[in-house]
C-alpha cells in the first residue's frame, strides 16, 4: 500500500515539474514617462551627421518579454509633447474647445530579428498624428488677434525599423533600460517631417513638481515648479570666440551660428529636397527625421505563456 502511493506521489510531483517547464513568465514593463525621451533630429541625406535635434518629447508605453522566445521584446510606445499627456484625445483642453494643436507619434512592433544578445532590430508601424488649428488673420481696424478655426487633423502609417539596445537587464532588476534609433526618410513619411518639423516641442522636465506657495500676493505668478531640465543638443555649427579686444562693454564671448538646413514651409519641404540643385550651394534640405529612445522601464507585471517548441 505504502510503495502505491509513494509511485502515485512521484508520477504526480514528476507531472507538476512537466507542466512547469512548459509554462514560463512572460514580463510586461511600463515605460516611464517622467524620464523616458525621444530626441527628433532634422537631418538631410546629403550629409546625416550634421542634424539638428528640434526637440526632446517624452514617451510612454509598454516593453513585453517574452522568456518562451530567447526574451523577445515586444515594444508599443507613444512619442508625445512633454507638457501634454500621452492619452491627448479625452484632454480637458479639447473638452473645452480651447486650441489643440499637438503631434502624437505611436509605434507598435511587428517583427523582431535579434542582432545581438542584447541588441534587436524591431519593425513595425509608426503612426503619425498632426492635429493643428487653421489661424486667420483680419487687418481691420478691429483686429484683436488670430482667429483659430476647426482642428484639422493629418494622420499617416508607415513601416519603420528601429535598432534597440538593452542597456541594462530588467531580468535581474525591477528597472530597465533600453536605447534605440530610427532614421525616416522625409519621402517615405512627409507627416513625420512636416509635423517634426512644425512642432514647437516644449522643454522636457523629469521629475517635475509644481506646488502652489503658501503665500499668494500681488507679485502672485504661478506655482513654483522644481524639476530636471532635458535640453536639446548642442548644434554643431556653433561657434563662440572671445573678440580680439575686450573694453569695458564686454558681454561674454561672440557665437555665429550658420543654418545648415534649407528649411521652408513644411508643405514645401519634400518639393525643395527634391530640388537640390536649386538650394543654395552652401546649404542642405531636410528631408529625414532622426529618432533617438532612451527608455527607462518598470516592471508592472508578468504572465503565464507556453514555452515555445511545447
């Protein structure tokens, strides 16, 4: 009797350790909006180095890991304004009918190819969003300002490929981080590099806090914030020199800073970097968009999937 159920206790232990290693613990990890940055970089073919980064937005989304498939990674991200936030449809501004112009750039993957252990070209759908108000202007003697009509909004999909590098292994941490970059061509996404280049992308503050004072007087302008500035990178065509002579008026050193893009009318972009040859000679068109992640992430949570091959 007692050599039955030691055989009935060993098929059973032996059937749990079966069913454990088919199943395995997939991880799924919330992007931190608060320290998470896309950089957008306005770059021309003739020359992709010397870009220049129009701005620092922020991103959320998710990051899932498969461990039934090597740790695929799966990503699903928003790119958006930083003193927006990512789900801008149900805001209280556009509640109100107050004026929405905003860009919203959202990318879901489709394929994963590793490169590396650690590094992995993903593929999938990037989804441009530009929303802005037509403004008119009356010259009358009555004018007060512009005057915004209704919200027209552009939206383009195209397949994008980034390159993602796991920087540091959320496996052994509850914290990530990962780093990517993706280069747009403008005729393959005119959306991308006309709502790119529109844009006027706000500062980016990590770890923002913003308090009313204890004391509200008549000098009252605002509630104090605290915060990490994110600004954009240095341009490379910049150049400050200390003048030969310095009297009494110095006022710190002279910088010239030459524009090394032919930038027009976003509408009029894609036609002139058709149209190099009519640019003047010693300046280039921007005609792609450079995007470069640093993505910090969490662990939120994770889930039970079959082992791949099971």
């Amino acid at each position: 009797m007692f050599k039955k159920l030691a055989v009935f206790a060993l098929v059973a232990f032996t059937g749990m350790f079966s069913v454990a290693s088919v199943f395995a613990q997939d991880s799924v990890s919330q992007i931190d909006s608060q320290h998470s940055t896309a950089r957008l970089y306005l770059a021309s073919s003739k020359n992709p180095t010397d870009s220049v980064n129009v701005g620092v937005a922020r991103t959320a989304g998710v990051v899932r890991l498969s461990a039934g498939n090597s740790a695929t990674p799966d990503f699903d991200f928003t790119i958006y304004p930083a003193d927006k936030k990512s789900s801008l449809a149900n805001s209280a501004a556009r509640r109100r009918g107050e004026r929405t112009d905003y860009t919203v750039i959202s990318f879901k993957s489709r394929r994963v190819v590793p490169l590396t252990a650690d590094t992995f070209r993903v593929t999938g759908d990037l989804t441009t969003t530009y929303v802005q108000r037509v403004a008119s202007y009356d010259p009358s003697e009555s004018f007060s300002g512009a005057a915004y009509g209704p919200s027209i909004t552009h939206t383009q999909n195209r397949e994008v490929s980034f390159e993602f590098r796991r920087v540091t292994d959320s496996g052994n941490s509850d914290i990530g981080e990962w780093t990517a970059s993706a280069t747009v061509p403008g005729e393959d996404s005119p959306e991308l590099l006309n709502a790119v280049s529109s844009t006027v992308w706000p500062v980016f503050v990590a770890d923002e806090h913003c308090a009313m004072p204890s004391n509200v007087g008549e000098d009252f302008s605002g509630p104090a914030c605290t915060g990490e500035r994110v600004d954009v990178a240095a341009r490379k065509d910049l150049n400050c020199d200390a003048p030969a002579t310095v009297g009494e008026d110095f006022s710190g050193e002279v910088c010239t800073q030459a524009d090394p893009f032919l930038i027009t009318d976003p509408g009029q972009t894609l036609s002139a970097s058709r149209h190099h040859k009519n640019a003047e000679p010693a300046r280039l068109v921007a005609n792609e968009v450079q995007i470069q992640l640093d993505l910090l992430t969490t662990i939120s949570s994770s889930t039970l999937s079959a082992a791949s091959g099971q």
